[in-house]
C-alpha cells in the first residue's frame, strides 16, 4: 500500500480515514471540544519554581503559567509520577505531592510537561 491509497480528513471533533478501497474509517472523539492548541501552549521539561529542599511538598508552576487540569504531567527524578496517585492537582497553578511520596531531596529534580491555559 503506499501513501496514495490512504485519505486522512482531521475534523475538531473526529478523523476520517479512507483507504484504497473506499472504506471509509472514523474515529469520533465524543468529549473533544472545538479550538486550538498552539505550539507555544505546551511546555515540556520546565522546573517549578520551588527548589526541592527535603520538606517540600507543593510545588507552583514557573513563569506564573496555569494549566489546563488533567495536562499535567510531573516527573521526578525523570520518573513519571501517576495523578491522583502520586500527585494532585492542587489549583490551576500548583500541585501537590502525594502523602505516600516522601519530600524530594535537593538531588531529586522536579520537571513538568503541561498544556497552558
């Protein structure tokens, strides 16, 4: 098959694929909402302002960005770390480690991938 037997159509809420035999695939994501993400919304490997200092616990994002909530992805020491597990998202700029996470040391960055509001 090469590239001309395939049609890809990306709709705001669905994609249409259809291939050389004029089956016509959808795929429809019922919870999507129209609008758009720009490149410079999303921001990878950026640290929170907070240091991780042994004690703390609540960290804010930097920049006083906020994020859209269930964008959040927080690693530590470049481990993911699971929401609602391991973390909470606090407010639309902060989160909060989880009570079953012991304080990261000062040797233990913090690094955040989110979406911007």
């Amino acid at each position: 098959m090469s590239n001309q037997d395939i049609n890809v159509t990306v709709g705001s809420t669905n994609i249409q694929v259809i291939v050389k035999d004029d089956q016509a695939i959808n795929i429809t994501f019922p919870g999507a909402s129209s609008g758009q993400v720009l490149l410079t919304d999303l921001i990878e490997g950026v640290s929170p302002v907070e240091t991780p200092n042994g004690s703390l616990k609540v960290f804010t994002l930097p920049y006083a960005h906020s994020y859209i909530s269930g964008r959040l992805k927080v690693y530590r020491s470049r481990e993911k770390l699971i929401p609602g597990v391991d973390f909470t998202e606090t407010s639309p700029t902060t989160f909060t480690l989880a009570d079953a996470q012991d304080a990261p040391a000062a040797d233990e960055p913090i690094t955040l991938d989110y979406i911007k509001q």
